[in-house]
C-alpha cells in the first residue's frame, strides 16, 4: 500500500483472489463501452435540442431544476457543445439473469485504487480485465498532462490520484485557478458555487477541462427519461436497435417522480397508478422499488440519497414519497425497480492475516477511457458487500478487488447463501 494510502479515513477488506466473469460477461462489457458512449452523447443532444426548440422544451427544464443559473448558462456555452466525459463508469449489479445497470458515473471514484489493484494482482493473475496497467495507461492518455483538481467533499479520493499522477499535480479545488493548463475536474457540478477561485477564472473557450462542467449530464433523471414511450424512437435512432434493447435488459425501470396531476383516465406505465401517492399503500413485498435524488446534492453520490421502500415501515415509506414530490421543484426524484443482487462467496483476509470467506453481493464497475473518439475498457472493479447490505458500496466491510477471465459460468450462491462457487464450461 502507497505511503499516503488510497482511499483517506476508508477501509475495505483485503483478498488475493480477482473477481472471475465468464466470457458472457465480459463479452457483455464489451459491448456494453460503445453503447453507452452512444447514450451519453445522446443525453448531450437531446438537451441542446431541447434548449434549440427541436425537442419539447420540458426536458431541459427538468433537467436545469434546482441549478443556479450562471452554471446552466455556462453549460450551454457554444464551446462546450461538443465536450463530454472521456471517463465513463456504469455500476452493474451482479444478478442471477446478468447485469442491472443503477447508475453512470462520468466523475467516478476507484480509479487509482483499481489501477494499484491491477498492479499487485497482476504479479500472480495473468487473466485481469485490462491488464496490469490498464487503468494507469488509460488515464494518462485521457489527461496526459495539467492538474487534477479535487474537492474538499471528494476529499477521501485525494490520496488515490496522488498515487495515479502524483502529488504535485493534484490540486484543492477551493483554492485553484484556472490558467492555461488542463483540468481533470474530480468534483460535482453541485459544488460549483463554492469554488469562488475557479468560477471566477474559468473560460470555457480556453480552459480546457474534462469532464465538462454539465450537471445535466451528472443526473440519474436520464435512467428514467431512457424508458419514456414519448423519448423510445429517439433512443433507437441513437442507439441502434441492438444498443436500445440491450440497455432496456440491464436498466431497471424507471419514473420521474412529478407530482404534476395524471388525466383520471391515465396510468404510469408499469406501475399501473395514476397518483405517486398510491405507492404509499403498496405491501412490503409490492414494494421492491428504490427512490433516488437525482443529482446536484450532496446526497447523490455514495447511496446517501438512496431509499429502498421494502427495507420502510409503511408510515415512513408515505412519508419519503412526498418528501420526494415536494422536493421536485429543486430536487427531482427518480423510482427505480429494485434489482436484487445474486450472492457469491469470495475470500478475504483479517486484520491479523486469517483467511476468511464471506457471502456477498456484488457490484461490478467497468471503467470506458475514451481514446480517440472510442470507448476502451481498461480495468474493472469488484466491490462484494455482506448480504445483509440492500445498497452495494464501497464499505468497511466490503471486500475490493479487480475482475478477471475465467472460462467457466460463476454460478449465483442460492438465496439463503448456502451452496457452493462452481465453474461450468459454458
């Protein structure tokens, strides 16, 4: 482990084994790079449009709730029209019928703590998804030179990016301002107004930062705006045929919780209600569903602003709904299905060096550099949570470790968690 450490005031637990994917499911990554380029630049378009009048005006307005003016002006400067995140990282579950796509990070964290778990584990596994320097190498030609600026909130993943460009180029970004060097911007849009030094010093037509600063892009509204019948021929237009349907088996489905009143006639799709405040009488088992803000807090990141309505008492599951439509204002809520995560049993080490095995569900993230104009996947990161976790994060508890090729099907532990890991040929 580096001097400084990677993750400040964090733990997790340490093993020597990578988490093995089958070749269906690394052919699924794969795959799964280009299309979501696809998605994200489509989100970048549809929001133009819609500010241009080629799209109904209401989706850029959901989308600029809640964010100061002088950020959404900014957002849509004619120099930064084209510029998106050349990081992406989607966060899949790991579940008995594939993957379930529950969020697209373009500011993820885990970047140097992979790249140093692709260096260590690459000394005894050959197999590890992107290699022993896939994540260093990534980056570098992403951002080969200039600053990475972080936060005081993001504060925990300083000491990983130190370890990934080196101390002298990491930079607070309270205190920072922007010249002619290139920003990697490792902070929230939600932050932007207390970054005086950094408002005040950033042009958009010289500073040259990445991801761009578009909180539009930042929110999980667009998992919900992907299943609008209304937005459908847009999506397979954007994505393909082949794209649009494989994004539609791993996104769970999704609503905008708009407290705007539904013709007496009318249903939400999939759900079969005509009022949001229905779902407060939902039963416990009815109620495997997630409530999500959707970006622009401080609860958006790190499952702070997450609520899984089964884990509820009734009462309080009424009360998050119209927290949620009351909020919608200036921050909207996404519902989600649940998607419950299959167990799998990995090793792990105590403190004291004790082998260990736990039960856990996992939480796999790929990580897409961009490099000349393609999506490459250059290292993947499994986080296995004890299966009394509902929500998959980075945790003490939680077991951190690169993935891997296997040949064989890593079969799902049964549900109560007995049973055993078993290799098949496919």
């Amino acid at each position: 482990m580096p001097d400084s450490g990677l993750l400040a005031e964090k733990e997790w637990r340490i093993s020597d084994a990578a988490f093995s994917l089958s070749e269906r499911h690394v052919a699924l990554l794969e795959r799964l790079g280009p299309v979501l380029q696809h998605f994200v630049q489509g989100c970048n378009l549809l929001y133009r449009w819609s500010v241009q009048g080629k799209a109904p005006a209401w989706i850029a307005e959901l989308l600029d709730r809640g964010k100061p003016r002088e950020l959404v002006c900014l957002a849509r400067d004619a120099s930064l029209a084209g510029q998106l995140p050349r990081l992406l990282r989607p966060d899949l579950l790991w579940t008995e019928s594939g993957f379930a796509l529950c969020e697209l990070d373009s500011v993820p964290g885990g970047i140097g703590v992979t790249a140093w778990l692709q260096e260590r584990f690459s000394h005894w596994d050959s197999a590890l998804l992107g290699g022993p320097g896939g994540m260093r190498e990534g980056f570098s030609q992403i951002f080969p030179s200039g600053d990475v600026v972080v936060s005081e909130e993001a504060s925990s993943y300083r000491p990983e990016m130190e370890y990934l460009v080196g101390p002298e180029r990491v930079r607070w970004a309270e205190d920072y301002r922007c010249g002619d060097q290139p920003i990697y911007r490792f902070f929230e849009c939600f932050d932007w107004e207390k970054l005086r030094s950094i408002r005040e010093s950033f042009a958009p037509d010289r500073t040259v930062m990445t991801p761009p600063p578009k909180p539009y892009l930042e929110e999980k509204l667009w998992l919900a705006l992907f299943w609008l019948r209304p937005l459908r021929d847009f999506w397979r237009r954007q994505l393909t045929e082949k794209g649009f349907r494989l994004l539609r088996e791993i996104i769970p489905e999704s609503w905008v919780l708009d407290p705007a009143p539904l013709p007496p006639q009318a249903v939400y799709p999939g759900l079969e209600i005509n009022d949001w405040r229905e779902l407060g009488h939902f039963s416990q088992t009815e109620r495997d569903l997630v409530l999500k803000i959707s970006g622009f807090s401080p609860l958006a990141w790190g499952s702070r602003g997450v609520l899984v309505g089964s884990d509820l008492a009734q009462a309080e599951w009424q009360k998050r709904i119209e927290h949620s439509l009351d909020d919608f204002e200036s921050h909207p809520w996404v519902l989600q299905r649940f998607a419950k995560g299959s167990l799998a049993e990995h090793r792990f080490f105590t403190s004291s060096g004790a082998e260990e095995r736990m039960a856990g569900r996992v939480r796999i993230s790929p990580y897409y550099f961009v490099l000349n104009g393609k999506p490459e996947l250059r290292g993947v990161l499994a986080t296995i949570c004890p299966a009394d976790k509902k929500l998959v994060h980075g945790m003490r508890d939680a077991i951190l470790v690169p993935a891997s090729r296997a040949r064989g099907t890593r079969a799902p532990l049964s549900a109560d968690g007995r049973g055993q890991r078993i290799d098949a040929p496919l």
